[in-house]
C-alpha cells in the first residue's frame, strides 16, 4: 500500500520504517528539516534497536521523508498522524498538533479523486478522532468522511527499546473506525499479521490504548505500595511478587516495584484520561492514586539515603541511571529528574552517569558533573542512587570501592547486595 506517515518521532519513525520493511510504500512527513534530512540518508532521528539496520534497507528505496505535504498526501492512499499530543499545564490533552496536522491533511484532500483513509495514531483521549480530526478534515476538504475519504483510529503499544519488535510482533492490532469501508483499508494492511485484530468504533480503540496504559501504571504503582509496605515489615517485595505474578490471571509482568514509572506515555496518558474523566464529571480516585505513589518513590529513596547521610550539604552524591529505563536515551519525565532536583535543593553535589541518556540530562541540568563510566561518578562519593535498570549497574563491584563511604541506595534492584563491605540499602526492599 502507498502510506504516508505525519510526524517522525519515536513513533512515527517505527512505524513507516516497519511499514516499508512489509513492503508498503512509505512517504514520511515532518515539521523539522534535520530529521527529514537524516531519514533520507538512512540515519534514524531517534534510538531504537534494530531500526537503523531497516531504515537503511529502505532509505531511498520505498521509504523517504519530506515536508511537502501536497506531494505525500497526493502519492499516498492512508496517511498515519503520528504527531505528539502532550498534555497541558492542568494535565489535560493538548490538542493543536493533531488539529495543525488534520487541517493540512484535509486541505490536501480537497482535489484529491481518489479515496483516501486518515488514521490517528498518535495517543489521543476518547472522542478526539470523531469530535475534532474528522470535522476538521470535512471542513478543510469540503468533503463527508466515511463517503468521500475515511477515518480511523490504530493506537499503539509500542515499548521504547523494543517499539521494531513490538510492531513486528503484536499481542494485538487494534482497528478502530467509524465507518466500514476505513475499517477494511486498515485491516487488509495489517493482513498476514497472526495476532488477534479488535475492531470497534474510534473512541473505543482511543480508550482501549489509555486503559492499557493506565492499567499497566496501575500495576506498577500498587506493587511500588506492597513494596513500600514489605519494606516496614522486612519481607522481600520481589519474592512476594514472584509469588504473586504465578496466579495466570495477575500474570508476572510489571510488577517490579522501585522507583517508579517514567516515560513519554504512561504519566502522559494517566494525566489526560485524569483530564477526560472530570470533563465528564467523574472524579478518578483510583488514578489520581495512581499518579500520587508515583511521585512519592523518589521521595522515599530521598528519605532512605538521609538515614544514611543525614546532612547531604555539600556531600557528593553519585545517580547512576538517568533514562527513564534501560536500553534508551529518552529521559521524559524519567524519576531521576525529581531525585535530582531535590538533592540539588538539599545542597548536595551530583555526578552522574548513563551509558546513554547524559547527553538530553545536560539540557536539564547543565550544572551538575557527568561522567564516562559508573566508576568514575562513583570516585569519591559519599554515597550512590540507582535510577535506572541498566543491565550493567549488575556488574558493578571494584567500583564501589572507589567511594569515600560505599552507601548504595538502589532504585531499581539492580546491584549486587552481597558485594563484601558495602552499605546497601533497597528502595522497596
Ligand atoms: C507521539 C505522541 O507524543 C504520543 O502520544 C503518541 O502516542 C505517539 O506519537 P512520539 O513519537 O514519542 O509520540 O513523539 P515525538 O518523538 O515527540 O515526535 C513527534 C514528531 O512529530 C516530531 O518529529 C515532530 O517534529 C513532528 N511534528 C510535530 C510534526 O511533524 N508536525 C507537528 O505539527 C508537530
Ligand atoms: C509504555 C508501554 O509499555 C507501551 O505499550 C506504550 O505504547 C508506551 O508506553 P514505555 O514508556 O516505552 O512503554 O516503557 P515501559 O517499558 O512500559 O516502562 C515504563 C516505565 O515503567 C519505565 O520507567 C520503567 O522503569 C517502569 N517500570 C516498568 C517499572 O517501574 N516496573 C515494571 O515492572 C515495569
């Protein structure tokens, strides 16, 4: 099929490279010239396993980038909004990107004779497709959807790190449309996929991607309150999880409690459906829980570190880990930017280290010292935060030995508990 995709971020970069990668013809389309630039030259804009191998295999071949609207909308017969929808200073979703990408879409379609379907991917709260693109794009073109050009909704799940093997391997596709001729489109592109593909109407597929999100924060925010509770009692959280996660219908994922959930989406999306649900009048205790015992784990490993350090006024404290998770350098609303924050406040001095994600961390705190290896943060500190679950943070021994005093507040249950003299300490266990 001849696909266009709106907005190469995270999202919008997998999906058209995966896309080419199953034979479609791609055109990618995008506000900011040095990523249209770098796709076309094979290079991805964003970190992500396995999608420079493929993007070189189809940079210039069935996969290009460009700005021109007119040209990709007109040599394409679907075109994927992947545009952000970030959320504004009260939380709820901002819209103006989606709106912003509609309105040229729509007005593309305006001489435009042949059928062409929309389809929102971009996470968006429930009615947005139906209450506000599809107008636009009717208003825009001068044309009725659902007879002259069709709408849909496909959300993803995509996992930073793992987003090529998870649009390659889905549990499910979700096709949501509000008509049946843009339902079949959608379907008959993901054909030869063997996962289970839900149709529904678009506000259904806009609230299944929220209500899996937020079910999955909700499992990370109740096993971070066991956590927290196992911790006062000395029982060890992740046995009882381990325990736990064997009932099939609890299942053993995301229940790794620590020091919370970070990310581009979940404490996104929790926000925005928080948002939606008052607009309807109905007040979301459960979520709004949700998101509160996730802002108090960086507090609590505060806390545990002042056991130990009561005085952090000119100490220096060594984070290790500042991604928001392994195996990426995105650090959005990642829980190391909190703890950061507050040892700054407390007067403590910083170092830091990521394999990858110092260099965006800069940006936020340009003042404190980062370093090349865990080693080298760790000479003469007082004491060490883990922030983030790098695999390598399991290997650190000798290193710690290059502390002033080897006190280690772990955050992500990654280090080595046994390793001779030092003062270790779990966040939530
Ligand atoms: C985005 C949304 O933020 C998320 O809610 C949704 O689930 C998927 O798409 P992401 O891909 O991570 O997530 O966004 P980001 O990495 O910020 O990339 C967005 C891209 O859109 C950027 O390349 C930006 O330049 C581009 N863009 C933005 C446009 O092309 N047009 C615009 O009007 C705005
Ligand atoms: C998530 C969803 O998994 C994905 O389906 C959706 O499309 C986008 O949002 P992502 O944000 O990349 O993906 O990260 P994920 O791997 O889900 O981790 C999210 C956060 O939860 C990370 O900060 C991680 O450290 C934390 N986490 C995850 C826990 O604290 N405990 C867990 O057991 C699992």
């Amino acid at each position: 099929m001849k696909i266009s995709i709106i907005g190469t971020g995270y999202v919008g970069t997998v999906t058209g490279t995966c896309f080419a990668h199953r034979g479609n013809d791609v055109i990618c389309v995008d506000v900011d010239p040095g990523r249209i630039e770098k796709i076309n030259q094979g290079i991805p804009p964003i970190y992500e396993e396995g999608l420079e191998e493929l993007l070189k295999e189809h940079a210039g071949r069935n996969l290009k980038a460009t700005a021109d609207y007119d040209y990709a909308i007109a040599n394409s017969d679907i075109s994927f909004i992947c545009v952000p929808t970030p959320t504004d200073a009260s939380g709820k979703i901002d819209l103006r990107f989606i709106r912003e990408a509609s309105r040229s879409i729509g007005e593309r379609l305006k001489n435009k004779s042949s059928y062409h379907v929309v389809v929102v991917k971009s996470t968006v709260v429930p009615e947005t497709t139906e209450k506000v693109v599809t107008p636009i794009l009717e208003q825009a073109s001068g044309k009725k959807a659902g007879k002259d050009f069709g709408v849909g909704m496909n959300p993803e799940f995509l996992r930073e790190g793992k987003a090529v093997y998870d649009f390659m391997n889905p549990d499910r596709i979700v096709v949501g449309a509000d008509d049946p001729k843009a339902g079949e489109v959608i379907r008959k592109l993901y054909a030869g996929y063997t996962c289970p593909i839900l149709t529904a109407d678009t506000k259904t597929a806009e609230m299944i991607k929220y209500v899996s999100n937020s079910f999955l924060a909700t499992k990370i925010s109740f096993s971070n309150e066991v956590g927290n509770i196992c911790k006062l009692l000395g029982i060890d959280t992740y046995k009882v999880m381990e325990g736990v996660g064997l009932d099939a219908r609890i299942s053993p994922h995301f229940l790794r409690s620590g020091l919370g959930f970070g990310g581009s989406c979940f404490p996104k999306d929790v926000k925005a459906l928080v948002g939606k649900a008052s607009e309807v009048d109905y007040e979301p205790i459960l979520l709004k829980t949700v998101l509160e015992v996730n802002e108090r784990q960086p507090l609590i490993a505060l806390r545990l570190l002042k056991k130990h350090v009561p005085d952090l006024r000119g100490k220096k404290i060594a984070v290790l880990g500042l991604a928001f998770k392994n195996d990426t350098d995105d650090i959005r609303e990642s829980r190391a930017i909190p703890l950061i924050g507050m040892l700054l406040a407390e007067g403590a001095i910083v170092t830091a280290y990521d394999p990858m994600a110092a260099g965006h961390m800069k940006n936020v705190y340009p003042n404190i010292s980062y370093f090349g290896n865990a080693g080298d943060a760790l000479d003469g500190a007082d004491a060490c935060l883990i922030a983030t679950e790098w695999g390598e943070f399991s290997k650190l021994n000798g290193e710690f030995g290059r502390m002033k005093t080897p006190i280690v507040i772990d955050g992500r249950r990654v280090v080595n508990s046994d390793i001779k003299g030092l003062i270790y300490e779990g966040i939530c266990w």
